[in-house]
C-alpha cells in the first residue's frame, strides 16, 4: 500500500469519526437506540410485529398522538403544558361531524372546527397570558368544558357519519403511494414545526420565556402575545388530529382523544422536553410518540390485558418526569459551581 493510500484510508477514517461523533451527540441519538432495541425485541417476542399491516395501523394511531404531540411540546418549552388538548380533539371532530349532519358543507364544517379549535387556544392563552392563572389550572378546567360540550351535542353517544364526501373520508382512511394519508399529514406537520422551532425567530421566542421569562421581558419580548400564539397552536393542531380521526372513523365521538394529553406529555419529556421550560424538539417529541406506541402496540400483540396499557404508560411518564427532574438539578447545581468558582 502506497502512501497516498494511506493518506486516502486515514482521510476516510477521519471523515467517518466525525460523522459518528456528530450523530452520537445528538440528544435524541439514545432515543433512537432505544426505538431499535424494543423494535427487535418484539420481532423476536411477536411475529406478527413487523408485519406491513401492523406498521400501518401503529403508523396511523401514533398519528393523532404525534399531531397533538406537536402543540404540547411548544407549551412545555414556553413553560406551560395544555390539559385540554384531548377534550378539544373531541369537541372539534364532533362539531365537524354535527354541522355536516346539519347540512354544512363538510369543508366549511372542517374550517369550522378548526376555528373551534383556535378559540378555545384564545381562552387558554388570555387566562394564562393575561390574566396569569396556572397552565395546570386553566386547561384543566378547558379540559372539563370542551369535553362536557361534546358531550352535550352529541347526547352523550358517537353518531355515525354515514354519505361523508370521499375526499373527506380520504384524510382519515386514504393513501399515497400505500403511505396511510393520516401518516403523511402527521410527517409533514413535524417537519414543518420542528424547522420553525430550530430556525423561526417567532418559536425561538418560546425557547427564551421558557428559559427565562422575566429575562425576556426585559429584552423586549411580548410573553403574553407568545403564549397567546402557543395555546392557539395546541388548539389548532388538537381540532386537527380530533377531524382526522373523525374522517378515519366516519364517527362523531365526544369519547375521542380520551388520555391524549398524557399521552402527548409522555411523549414530549421523553424526546427531551423539559417540565422546566427553554428545552425541547420536534424530533425528539416524534420518536418519543413512536416509542410509547410501539410498546402500546407490543402489549396487544402479547395479548396483556388493556387494563395494563394505562399502568405502563403512567409509570413511562413518572420516570421520564423524575430523569427530567433530576436532569435538571444537576444543570442548576453545576451552574451553581461554576459561579462560585468564577
């Protein structure tokens, strides 16, 4: 072997380190780690795990959780959370399905929803924002209403959607190139937000009022326009996620979105977002929504009992909250270090 070939091999070692290191660092990478190992423990465990038809309907489940994912990770990184994601899907895809019955137009009934969606995002953000009530208390007390509303027009019963227009029927249960459309929509949805996330100086502003938020008031920051635009965002993507679902199921359901915001919260902190507000991704939110139903997906194929998804699910989030926690303690004792050394 000649020396310029040897220059050439190290040259090449060189590049790949860089490339490993730069993959590595990456927050999400252990995710990622993670996702494969559980993906080849459940070949191993279930062979009906990587079946085509199975990937499918696991892709189109996450995709409602992923959606409304989207939006819960935006008011986790402002500092917030939205308890009421979940009831909105239900009173947004039921009101859609109502007005169709009505006899509006099933676009215009679809706009409507989302409009829906994006006033209960107002509410949300003027008693937070502007009149300085807790996240925790103000959506969970939306929670309760946009729930009790879809209830009452729906009489407490899902009503089928019978004759719905096939280009509506399409979001739900149509596809492209044999790519479920309901997958597509959630894809493009999370690239689009995490682009705007990293590079967008609008949700930048959201990373500096999770961070710090008196800090960003002082340079000038409107904190109260931002987190009107966040709960506006979480309402918007929830009447999203809550008319795909419609359109899937042809059905008007007050039940919909039930523990979605568990879910989305789970999924979150586990892709990295912090309770404490400044941290998160999109990316990071998406693998977390592809982790939890992938093991939601291996405990059916096991045939665990239903009543065991919930346990897990909770003791998922309980941990992810407590590395969060402990996560974040150790960042503020080693600042705490550093300015005591300085």
């Amino acid at each position: 072997m000649n020396e310029s070939e040897v220059i050439h091999k190290k040259n090449e070692s060189n590049r790949l380190a860089k490339i490993w290191r730069s993959v590595s660092s990456l927050r999400e990478f252990n995710l990622i780690i993670i996702i494969f190992a559980v993906g080849i423990l459940m070949t191993f465990l279930s062979p009906n795990f990587l079946t085509a038809s199975n990937l499918k309907a696991t892709g189109i489940g996450l995709s409602s959780d992923g959606i409304v994912a989207i939006g819960m990770t935006i008011a986790i990184v402002s500092g917030g959370f939205d308890l009421s994601v979940g009831s909105v899907m239900a009173l947004c895809g039921a009101s859609t399905g109502i007005l169709y019955l009505f006899g509006v137009n099933i676009w215009i009934a679809c706009f409507l929803g989302i409009i829906i969606g994006a006033i209960v995002g107002v509410i949300n953000g003027l008693f937070i924002g502007r009149v300085g009530l807790n996240p925790f208390i103000t959506t969970l007390a939306m929670m309760g209403i946009a729930r009790g509303v879809a209830e009452v027009i729906t009489q407490g019963s899902p009503i089928s959607l019978s004759g719905v227009p096939d280009s509506f029927s399409y979001i739900g249960q149509g596809s492209i190139a044999g790519i479920p459309f309901f997958i597509i929509l959630f894809v493009v949805l999370a690239v689009i937000a995490d682009f705007l996330m990293r590079r967008s100086e609008p949700l930048r502003k959201v990373f500096y009022i999770g961070s710090n938020e008196k800090a960003a008031i002082l340079s000038g920051i409107n904190s109260r326009k931002v987190k009107m635009y966040v709960f506006v965002t979480t309402g918007v993507l929830a009447a999203v996620a809550g008319i795909a679902c419609t359109s899937r199921f042809s059905v008007a359901d007050p039940t919909l979105g039930t523990s979605a915001e568990m879910r989305a919260i789970s999924a979150a902190v586990i892709g990295g977002a912090s309770l404490s507000g400044g941290e998160g991704s999109i990316f990071g939110t998406a693998l977390g929504v592809i982790l939890l139903n992938m093991i939601n997906d291996g405990l059916v194929l096991l045939n665990v009992s239903v009543n065991w998804q919930d346990l897990v699910l909770g003791l998922i989030l309980i941990t992810a909250v407590t590395l969060d926690y402990i996560s974040h303690q150790r960042k503020l004792n080693s600042l705490k270090v550093q300015s005591k050394t300085a």
